[in-house]
C-alpha cells in the first residue's frame, strides 16, 4: 500500500504528560525541554517536521504547559506556526488528547509524535490510501522494552503471533480514527487495535537514531 506525496500536512505534537520517570527533572520542567546536546527536545520535532514542509503543528499543553507555550510562542522562532491544545492536569492520555485537539488539526491525515523521544527519523508529506486509518512508524524493542508492542507483515500492522516490534511514538492519524469517540481522558492504543483488526493500519520499521528518553539515565547516554 503505498504511501504517494500530498502537500501540506499538520502534525500533533504530544506534551501534556507529567514526566513521572523523570523525576526530579521534571518536578519543575516539561519534559519535552528538557535539554539534548544542549537543546530542547521538542525543538528537534518542529525542526525535523519543518524540514519536510509541516510548518503548522499543535502542542497539547498539560503539566507545566505555561512553560512550553513561552518557549515556543507562535513557533516563529522556529520557521512554524505553533497553535495550542490545552488539557490542563491530569491531561487526557494520547487518544483523549488527540481527541481534543482534532478541531486545530483538520479533516486530513495528520503526523503525531511524542514529544518525549529523540530520533533522526525523516517526516515527508504523505496521504494514506483509502480505508486506512492509521500509518505506524515502528523500531526495534530497545531493551527496556524487550517484547515489543505490535508485529509488521505485509506493510500492515497487527497483534497477532510473530516477530514483535515497538512503537516509535510517532504515526499518521486519520480523523476517522476517533469516529465515535466523546471527549474526556482514554488512551490512543484501543483505538488502534479496533483498526488493526480491520487490516486498516499499515506501518514501517525505522532503524535509524531512536530513543524514548524516559528516565534521566537515558537522557544522559544520549550527551
């Protein structure tokens, strides 16, 4: 199922959450500021997104969310036009938090990426065929994770037996994906079985720069 160019997207990057691995770090900062090589690590998102042409994004503000929204301001500093989704504390999880912010983003197929991992992953600009409503980018287990989320055969993504993969935190959504849905706190990965069991997810294995920053130890391998 081949993915072909289709200009322009918006991309949703996730920020809400509380960072509680984190800790202390995040007691008094997002964790999406927190510095890589010296930078933000939401900033290498906006970059990366820019540098494929997504320049219009959404940021879901939660814990701390004053913090992310003075940093960025309208995303100018950054070459992007930066609109904000505000969830307040405890934020909405992934699927809720989409969910919300659904109105910013659009009718059209939209990149999501957690704005707590660092990687070189390449964005583009991509529609999905029709019936699909879901394009997963996934990686190999690291080892905090060695029994991987979902398996990839096919270009389609699904639950069942075989050679597991993880999920990079980052995939194309289609708004259809939340038809349904009522506003309030749920999580993203229901959703995306109830998909997968329709064969309506494909994804791709990336095995390049990945790393879901999630304790301070892993935060400081990266320099």
């Amino acid at each position: 199922m081949p993915l072909s160019a289709v200009p322009p997207m918006k991309a949703m990057i996730l920020a809400a959450g509380r960072g509680e691995r984190m800790r202390p770090l995040t007691d008094s900062l997002p964790k999406p500021l927190l510095a890589v090589r010296g930078r933000p690590l939401i900033e290498f998102h906006i970059e990366a997104l820019g540098r494929a042409g997504i320049h219009d994004l959404v940021v879901n503000l939660g814990w701390l969310g004053g913090q992310l929204r003075a940093h960025l301001g309208d995303g100018a500093r950054l070459a992007a036009r930066v609109a904000y989704s505000e969830e307040g504390y405890p934020p909405l999880e992934t699927g809720g938090g989409i969910h919300r912010a659904l109105p910013l983003l659009g009718p059209s197929p939209f990149w999501v990426v957690n704005g707590d991992v660092y990687c070189a992953f390449a964005f583009d600009q991509r529609r999905l065929p029709a019936g699909v409503l879901a394009h997963l980018v996934l990686v190999p287990n690291p080892p905090q994770h060695p029994a991987g989320d979902f398996v990839l055969r096919g270009g389609l993504v699904g639950g069942g037996g075989g050679e597991r993969l993880t999920y990079s935190g980052i995939a194309i959504l289609h708004p259809d994906l939340f038809t349904g849905c009522q506003p309030g706190r749920f999580p993203l990965a229901p959703l995306l079985r109830a998909a997968m069991a329709r064969g309506a997810v494909t994804g791709e294995l990336f095995t390049g720069l990945w790393s879901d920053v999630g304790t301070p130890e892993r935060l400081a391998a990266l320099g």
